[in-house]
C-alpha cells in the first residue's frame, strides 16, 4: 500500500524490473567469486633460490630460500652499472668521457667485449658492453676510470649496498669473477632490481637490447626472455660452475611489473624456462593497485588552536598492494585519525592511519601525516577552540 501511494501505478513494472536485474547481477557476482577457489600454489622450479615480487608494492609473491649466499657471478654488473650512473648523477664522471682501456681491462678473462688497450672508449659505449655483451672488460674499465682502482671501485659498489639495505651482499670486483668474499642473495638483488629500474629509468632501457655491436663484433643479449616475451625488458644473466645458470628478469604487463630471480639452475634453457613459469605465475593470479599517490590528500582532519580549521593529511610514498585477483573487489578503505589533533603541525608528522580490509582481514596500512605546516592560531583562537573543546 505504502508503494502505491508513493509511486504511479505506471511505475511499477520498471521498478520490479531495476530490483530484479539487481538479484540477477548479485547472484552472477557471487558465483563467479565463489567458482574462483583457492589460490594455486606457485610452481616448483629447480633453482638452488629464487624468489618472485611485484616492483611497486615490493609484495613477494613466492619465494625459495631467498636469503641464502650465493655466488652472484655476472649478476654483479647490475650493480656496478648502479655505481656508474650514481657516479655521472653526482657530476663526478660523465657519459661522454673518453676512457682509455687499460692492459688489465684488456686482458680480462671470460665474457668481453673485446676492448683493444690503448685505445680510447666512450663511457656510455663500456656501460653498454658490461650490460647488453656482459663484457668483463668493460666492468674492470668503467671501475678505473671511475675509482683509480677496480679494488677502489669495489668500496663505492659496498657502501651503494649499505646505502639501499643489502645486508647479506658484499663485492670484491666489478665483473662478478669468482672470490669467497663475494656473495649476495635474492633478496638482495630484489632491492637492488628495484633501484636500478626506479633511480635510473634512462640507464635501465639498456637492459632491453638486444644486440650490440662494437669494433666489428656483434654479440646478442643473453637474456633469451627479451626474444620470447615482448613484456621483458630486462634484466641480467649469471653464469659460473659454482653459481650455476642465474637470471635476474623484469616483464611489465598493462601497468604491472614484476620482477623475477632464478639463482643456480643447471643451464641457460632451464633458466630461461624458470624465469618465465614464474612470471606467467605472478601475472595470472595477482594484481597490483595504487591505493593512493604521494602527496594526495586523503582525508582534511580538524585541527584546534591552529591558524588554519582543517590539516590536510596524505601518505609519503605511493602506495600500491598486491593481492590475488579474486580478492581485489573485497577491499575496502578506512581512514582512522588521531584523537584530539592540536597546533602546531609540521610537514610528516603523523595523525592517523589508513587501513585497508579484505572481508575481515587488514591486508595493508599505511601512516596518515599532515601535508601542510600549521602554525599556532592567535590567543583568541587558541581560547575560542579550548571552550569548544571543554563542551564537546
């Protein structure tokens, strides 16, 4: 009776109409989630370690024995090229700086790229030869040039190690020849795949050609994924009797990236294939979402005795979460603010928090801090918010 009252008699058949195709959409939502079944588990590879992570949440997705020491071989060139570009940003070499090839870069052993000594090279010529040929050469190079001394250049690798947290890797040479002292770990070379590609996005497309050619040798990538998987573009390859065949690999898809380290398999087909079931893994069954972006305000928040009425809050960093695809539409946002908020504020402090939830399930937080300085309000203010306070 109530609805006829309230509505034309016309009316009726579409309103009937909208609230069954709303029980039609409900009930076809929680079908397809409840078809969708557990998370599979991720494939078992054979690799002495390996481990799986999504580059902007840093999420990791699966894993084995990722802190275990390993020999990094060739995988130390990330590194070094790191130190190269960290070095022209601090103005202290350039990339067109002639660098004259000396008889210990000449003689190096193992993979080159065929530097002739006494011959003058450009500096951006040798970082391509140590990523695209993995030329040994051109690491011990790039290592005079820049610190006198490859056993120099061997502290500037370290402290850059200490710098971002590697905790369990320690260099003592620029080309990744074997030595007991010189070891890293997947998770390691995570932190360190994540700098090259964030600090230094110029440098990085270096690790996407295919092919270089210098004094009249042609000599392909070795990272066979760049061939096979129009979404790699990156990263390096590794390979001594005691390291084993390792790949570090990074493959973006739409707006996902996902890095991937396979240490110690027992040869370069068998690398390649690891390095791309595990990809294959993290793109089928995981999504990564920014939830909100560094310096966007999340929530205005009361603030008394201060110039201003409200503090604008946001997060520090971008921030992103990676979850299985499944339970993406169960997340949900809750902003959770300081009590009693006074003046003055600086720039970072923190008010707050912001949580998401998955069903009953906090999947991520992240600190709420103000975006804007607020000074002390005036003594009328301050006693104006006081009284307000006391009756509130």
């Amino acid at each position: 009776m109530v609805l006829a009252r309230k509505h034309p008699a016309s009316a009726f058949p579409f309103i009937v109409l909208c609230f069954s195709l709303f029980l039609a959409i409900t009930v076809d939502v929680a079908v397809n989630r409840s078809v969708a079944g557990p998370l599979p588990a991720p494939p078992q590879l054979s690799a002495v370690s390996y481990l799986l992570l999504d580059y902007d949440s840093g999420q990791i997705l699966a894993e084995k024995e990722p802190d275990k020491q390993i020999e990094p071989a060739s995988l130390t060139k990330m590194m070094t090229a790191y130190v190269v570009s960290l070095e022209v940003e601090r103005g202290n070499v350039a990339f067109d700086d002639d660098v004259i090839i000396s008889e210990k870069a000449h003689a190096a052993i193992g993979s080159r790229m065929f530097l002739e000594q006494g011959k003058t090279v450009k500096l951006w010529d040798l970082l391509k030869g140590l990523i695209i040929q993995s030329g040994n050469d051109a690491s011990v190079a790039v290592a005079e040039h820049i610190a006198g001394s490859e056993e120099a250049f061997t502290l500037l690798m370290n402290q850059a190690a200490a710098d971002m947290g590697m905790s369990s890797t320690n260099y003592m040479n620029a080309s990744g020849l074997p030595h007991p002292d010189h070891y890293t770990t997947a998770n390691d070379l995570a932190i360190l795949s994540r700098a090259l590609i964030r600090d230094y996005p110029e440098e990085y497309i270096l690790y996407a050609v295919r092919q270089f050619e210098f004094n009249n040798i042609s000599q392909p990538n070795r990272n066979k994924l760049l061939w096979r998987d129009d979404s790699v573009d990156g990263i390096k390859t590794g390979h001594t009797e005691a390291a084993g065949y390792c790949l570090v690999a990074s493959a973006k898809r739409d707006e996902q990236r996902l890095i991937s380290i396979i240490l110690g398999t027992k040869s370069e087909k068998i690398r390649a294939a690891e390095s791309q079931r595990l990809l294959n893994y993290g793109f089928r069954f995981f999504k990564t979402a920014k939830i909100y972006a560094a310096g966007e305000i999340v929530k205005e928040a009361r603030i008394w005795m201060g110039k201003e009425r409200v503090v604008p809050l946001g997060v520090k960093d971008d921030w992103f979460i990676t979850m299985p695809r499944d339970e993406m539409i169960d997340l949900h946002r809750q902003i959770e603010l300081s009590e009693y908020i006074k003046a003055p504020a600086r720039i970072g402090q923190q008010f707050g928090r912001a949580v998401l939830t998955s069903g009953d399930k906090i999947v991520g937080e992240v600190p709420l801090l103000a975006l804007e300085k607020i000074e002390e309000g005036s003594v009328l203010v301050r006693m104006k918010d006081g009284i307000m306070r006391h009756f509130q």
